[in-house]
C-alpha cells in the first residue's frame, strides 16, 4: 500500500488500484512531461475524485520510482526540450505559424529552396491542373477502366478505435466498381476506404494508372521502390487521425476536398506522441483537460481542392478530414541528390 501526503499535508493510504488504469497512465505520464501538479489535482477532482485523494495520487506517483527516473531522464535531455522550444518561438517571431504559405505558380526551383529544405509546408494551388489524371483518376472513370479489378481497401473501420493502428483487422477485397458504387451512393462515412496500406498501385492491373502521373523535373522522379506513388480513395467523411510521416509528402488532391490540420514538427512534445508517428490528441476535438500541454500547438488549416497539392515536411503532424467523395495521390520520391530524407525512429 503506497502512502502520500494529503492536501492537508497527513499521511494517507494510496491504493494503486484506486484510479483507472487510464488515468494512471495518464497521470504519470503528465508528471513525466512536467505539468504543473496543481493542473493535475484540478484534472483529476474535475473528473471526480475527492481533492485530499487527487492531492495524495499526485504525490504518489511523484515518489513512484519509474516515474522518478523518468524525470531524470527528461531531465537529461532538457537542452532537447529547449531547443525546440526555440524553435517554436523562431516560428512565431517569424508569422508563419498563423498561415500557411499558398501559391499559385511558384516555380519548381523556389518551392525546394524555400519549402522542401527549410523543412516549411506549402499550398500549390492547381499545380495538377494539367495531368491527365484530373480526367482519367473521376471516380467514374476509375469505375469505366478499372472496374473489373478486385481491390483491396479497408472496411469496418467504424466499429474499430484502433483501425489507424491496426489496419490488418480491417482489410477486405472487392470489385473496384462495387467499391466506388458504395462510395458514391453510401452518404459520409469513415468506414470504408483505399489508402496507401492497400498498395493498389503495385498491382499489375492498376499499374496504367501510372501513365496519367507527370514528373515535374527538379521536383519529382519516376521509381519503382514500392510506395513511392500512393493512392486514396474513399468517401465523404474518411478521417486520418493527428499523426506523421516518415518521410516529407507532397498530397495531390485528385477528387473531392480533404481539411488538413497541420503542426510543425517541432512541436512534438506537446502533441502527446503514441506508438511511434500517432497522436494521442484528437485534433478535431482536444480535449485540453487532459492534455495540457496541447495548447501550446500551433495549428494550421487548409482545404485542399482538385488540382491542388500540399507540401508536408517529414514529422510535420497532420490530421486529414475528406468533405467528399476523395481520390488523392501521394509521393515522396523527390528528385534531389540522395532522395527524400527519411525520420529514423530509434
């Protein structure tokens, strides 16, 4: 039995079982990350827990010694913390944390200079206008060419919070056309969806799609590595949770609108980082009670119409939302000397 000091300063009896395991977790892991133990005394009595109780689990798992150690190691890595919050403040002496950059013809040379190496994301209003696959890639037209094809997409994702994590659970294969019947007749839903985990575009079938894909020279470069290209396909209403990539992306919206919510890379330590590249934050809901230092995130917000194409730097958090029935495109197969550069997870 773990004893701790009340908020009267006695000496209680702390069961560990006494709070949900959640908050458990949760409360260690705020203690870790330093947030002030008057919050989260608040947080706690506002979710029910006497104050003498609230003060005592906040002091129990202060004492705790893996928490205390992590504090240490926290500690040690402070210059860590410090530099990003450098960052963080460099970026709002600089204005660019209230709008995203937008341009409508800015040349291929000033994009990289500018976005793709500062590690800065950008808006290319109409950059796709003219590829063939603003035509060829309609979902009518992808049911006309394509529709014979057996697909794989991923269904059920309703009735699984872990779909994003867990996406094997939730693959099914289909006809291309029924797929795309659904998607059109079926109303918003995030239930069904093509994303890059299907790899439709490694299968032999699809592969023709590629040939309605241009290359702008100094920007992008044609590969065969799996995954360089990727497609999307779903309707109204898919959602991505807050997450990042590995890799810098360039978006290609195709068909439909997305609402992107982006955060700079730099502000990782405040967007409570799960299982390597996700979010514990829902994006479009915070909930800042109990994640604090979210509100110190800078957010920006685009919508990304046909034609268009999004810049997003490698560990920039984003969070993506389809107002439509939506086909989209990614690649991250840039053309610079030694490629894309890659985030390493340890």
């Amino acid at each position: 039995m773990a004893r701790a000091r009340d908020s009267d300063g006695g000496m209680v009896d702390v069961a560990s079982s006494s709070l949900d395991p959640e908050w458990r977790a949760w409360l260690a892991e705020n203690v870790v990350r330093g947030v002030a133990p008057t919050r989260l005394v608040d947080t706690l009595v506002s979710a029910g827990v006497p104050l003498s109780e609230a003060h005592a689990h906040v002091e129990a798992v202060q004492q705790h010694p893996a928490v205390s150690m992590g504090r240490g190691h926290l500690t040690r890595h402070e210059d860590v913390l410090s530099l990003l919050d450098t960052r963080v403040a460099l970026h709002r002496q600089s204005g660019r944390h209230r709008h995203l950059a937008r341009h409508t013809d800015l040349s291929i040379p000033a994009l990289m200079e500018r976005h793709y190496l500062a590690h800065e994301p950008v808006h290319l209003q109409g950059f796709m206008r003219d590829w063939p696959l603003m035509e060829h890639w309609r979902p009518s037209s992808l049911a006309r060419r394509y529709g014979h094809v057996d697909v794989e997409v991923m269904a059920g994702r309703e009735a699984r919070v872990d779909h994003d994590l867990d996406p094997d659970a939730c693959r099914a294969v289909m006809r291309f056309e029924e797929f795309l019947r659904r998607l059109e007749e079926g109303g918003p839903s995030n239930d069904l969806y093509l994303t890059a985990r299907n790899f439709a575009l490694e299968r032999e079938e699809l592969r023709g799609l590629l040939d309605d894909v241009r290359y702008p020279s100094g920007l992008l470069r044609a590969s065969d590595r799996p995954g360089a290209v990727k497609l999307w396909v779903g309707p109204a209403g898919t959602l991505t949770q807050l997450h990042h990539d590995l890799g810098t992306v360039l978006f290609g919206q195709v068909h439909g609108r997305k609402r992107f919510r982006l955060i700079p890379s730099f502000h990782t330590h405040h967007v409570y980082s799960h299982l390597e590249v996700w979010s514990q934050v829902d994006a479009e809901h915070p909930d800042l009670t109990r994640f604090p230092l979210y509100r110190e995130a800078d957010v920006l917000e685009v919508v990304v119409e046909p034609g268009d194409m999004l810049l997003i730097p490698a560990g920039w958090w984003h969070w993506v939302h389809a107002l439509d029935v939506s086909v989209s495109v990614t690649f991250q197969e840039f053309d610079v000397p030694g490629g894309n550069t890659w985030w390493r997870l340890g």
